[in-house]
C-alpha cells in the first residue's frame, strides 16, 4: 500500500526527528528565510534545481543539512 505523505510532509518529519528542539514554526520561518535568500539570487547548494520552487529548493537543503540555520544552533 502507498503513503499518502507528501515529500513536504517527509522532509519535513525528517528535520523536525533531527532536532528535537526545533518546531514547525521555527522550521516555517527558516524554510521561508533561506526559500527568500534563494529568491534575491543565493545559489542553491543542491545541484539539480530546476523547476523546482524556492521553498522545496530550501526545505531539501534544510533535511539534507545543506545548511544550518545560526538560531537553530544549540548553545549548551
């Protein structure tokens, strides 16, 4: 039988099972800030990116640790 999860909502459960400290509305306005970044002409650090929108494009960098958000960081 198929899942009916979406590559949003796995990538999304992969980033949230990594950081058990981060929510889905941090992950929201990080994939909306990095998703911007690409928007105003930042590279993407994946290598394959077209036809793909800027907020997949961030939200797969995220999951893949392409980058790492400087306020998700733990300070402890």
């Amino acid at each position: 039988m198929k899942s009916n999860k979406t590559k949003v909502e796995v990538l999304t459960g992969r980033i949230l099972d990594a950081n058990p400290n981060l929510d889905r509305y941090q992950l929201a306005i990080a994939v909306a800030a990095r998703a911007d970044e690409i928007l105003n002409g930042a590279p993407s650090k994946l290598t394959s990116t077209k036809g793909i929108k800027a907020t997949d494009l961030a939200l797969m960098e995220i999951a893949e640790g392409l980058i790492t958000i400087k306020a998700f960081i733990d300070k402890r």
